[in-house]
C-alpha cells in the first residue's frame, strides 16, 4: 500500500485512474503511472513502476473529485483535474527523467458559472497530443462539457444539457472515444453520442438511486454501473441498449464505490468499503480473486453509510501473454492509502 496524499489532511482516495497513451503513439515507454486525487486538495501522479511520485498538482480550492491522464509523448503527459470549487484543470507533466521541465499548468474552466456545478467526470481523450488536447467533463448539473486544448487556449466547445433537470452523479468514455456514459442521480444512464451531439439511449434501474460509478469493457459490449443505494451491481449491453444481468456483491465487500473492466474485458472488478473482487465477464457470480479487506477510516458515530467512490483500476503486461502479470491498485473515501495487489 502506496499513501500519497498529505499525511496532516483528511483521509481520503476520492478518484484512482490509469493513465493511458494517446492513440498516437506506439510502444513508448514501459513505466505504468496512475493518478489519484483526494481531500488534500491536489492530485498526485504516481509511477507504479519505480515507485516514485511523478507530480504533485496543486491550486484545486476543494476536494479533488476527478481524475484523468494521457502520455502524450516520451517526455509528457497529460493530467485532467476535477475539483468541488467546480474549476476543471490541465496540467503538462513531464516524465523523463533528467529534464529541466516542471509540471505546466495549460488551462482551467468554471463548470456552470459558479453556479455551484461540481465536475463527477474527467477524461482526457485518447486523441490528444501535447499541442492539441480534449478533455471531456461531465457536470453534476447534468451537462456534458467538451473542452479543447490548442494554440496555448483552453477553452469550451461543446455543451450539451440533459432534459427535464437531471442531474449527474458518475460518467465515463466508451473506448471508441465516440460515446459518453452519464450516471444519474436517479439511477437513469444516459448514452450520448458525442458526434451527434444527441442521446442515444436511456437506460432506467438501480431502483432510483444515483450511479455512483460505470465502467466500459474494452470491447465497448458491457457497461457496469454500481450505486449508492441498496441495488446490485447492473451490466447492461450497450449493443442492445437493455439489462443484461445483475451481481449481488458478497456480504463482505460493502456498499460498492468503484468498479473497472479489465483491458482484456475478461474481469470485472469491484470495489467496496470492505474488499474487492475480481469476477468473470459473462459468468458475473464466479468470484475468482478476493482482495482483502481495508479499513473504512470511521468508527461508530461518524462511520459512513455509502463510501464516496475512489477507485479501482487494472494495469500489468496482461491475461492474453503466457505467464503475464497485472496489478490492482484500489483506494476509498476514509482511508490514506492506495492498495495494489499482485494477480498471475
């Protein structure tokens, strides 16, 4: 267990990500990095690999909520930022070892006009590169916010408005780059077809409650999404826009705050107050991998009903190679530390 945020501040992981490699770049690299954000107030780029802390990015006037990353060359990253001020960041961070060059930051935007909007998602598009990036926001007011990067300007260029006053709650990117999740505060997911500008599907469980995380299986077929209430885990198919199944987490997991697709869409792992599992695609009840359990941070009065959602994420060479290896990283609200686990 890795802690990366400030000891002297409140406990807390509220958002874990992977960060990804842009579309165009190959093979550059082996270092693996994640990205965390929390109470303290910044987020912190981590390099799984050496074990170091790559970043540490400030200015965020409330809790980090949102985090995103992407290596945009052999020398720089790209590191998209979500915080309860409502502010939206960018940051250029470098990754070579040896350089002169400090962490940039290249832009922020107010989400809603400070109109008390909060940023639920961040993702900063595959197709970026370090002249010219994307990074998609989904607002709590139930908007989809598309910023651009470019010309040393960063800027909103598109903004679309859900209907009938819903509000969002979790969001995420399909793997085509094409289609955007929103969880609701209602328990609607809401399809958007970001070359249309329109929405595609509604999807309608969870009882009412808000989505508090979603996931996309790499092969963009099955989308989890988990809530804050007392449903189950549901996969939906996204071909077919409907209820595919639904997983009853273990006793032993608690309230599930996060959950991610492995990059294979082999696994599905889901994360509680208590523990993680790791179950099959298509064979969703099969448990195969029980993580232990964390500690929630809060004792008797002050013990928390449903965890804010933190995160948990894939990395590691993966399943398809003989002999391949991957790692789990997890963190919640409550608790300092990320946990990683060893999978063969």
């Amino acid at each position: 267990k890795v802690n990366l945020g400030k000891s002297t501040a409140k406990a807390g992981v509220l958002c874990v990500a992977k960060i990804s490699t842009s579309c165009h770049l190959n093979g550059v690299g082996g270092d693996e990095y994640i990205v965390s954000g929390g109470h303290d107030k910044q987020a912190i780029v981590y390099n799984v690999t050496s074990g170091q802390i790559v970043a540490t990015l400030s200015g965020a006037g409330g809790d980090v909520t949102a985090v995103s990353g992407m290596v945009v060359t052999d020398k720089v990253m790209l590191v998209g930022t979500g915080s309860s001020d409502g502010l939206v960041r960018l940051y250029s961070v470098p990754i070579a070892s040896g350089g002169d060059d400090e962490v940039q930051l290249l832009g922020s935007e107010q989400l809603g006009k400070g109109e008390g909007v909060v940023p639920v998602s961040v993702v900063v598009h595959f197709s970026s590169t370090a002249e010219s990036a994307t990074v998609i926001v989904g607002g709590s007011d139930g908007s989809v916010n598309v910023f651009k990067f470019s010309e040393s300007r960063f800027k909103l260029i598109t903004y679309l408005k859900s209907e009938d006053g819903i509000n969002f709650s979790s969001g995420c990117i399909h793997p085509d780059g094409l289609i955007y999740a929103a969880g609701t505060t209602t328990g609607k997911l809401l399809i958007y077809d970001l070359k249309t500008q329109a929405v595609a599907g509604t999807l309608e469980g969870h009882d009412g409650s808000p989505i508090n995380c979603i996931s996309v299986s790499e092969n963009g077929y099955h989308v989890a999404t988990s809530s804050s209430g007392d449903s189950p885990i549901h996969i939906w198919d996204l071909r077919k826009l409907k209820l595919s199944a639904t997983i009853t987490p273990p006793s032993d997991v608690g309230t599930v705050a996060s959950l991610a697709f492995d990059p294979m869409g082999l696994y599905l792992a889901y994360s509680g107050e208590e523990s993680t599992k790791v179950c099959v695609v298509k064979d969703w009840d099969r448990v195969v991998s029980s993580l232990s359990k964390t500690k929630t941070g809060t004792k008797g009065n002050n013990a928390q009903a449903a965890p804010t959602c933190g995160g948990v994420v894939w990395g590691g060479k993966g399943l398809e190679e003989d002999g391949g290896k991957v790692w789990i990283a997890a963190g919640c609200d409550g608790e300092k530390p990320i946990r990683f686990w060893g999978v063969e």
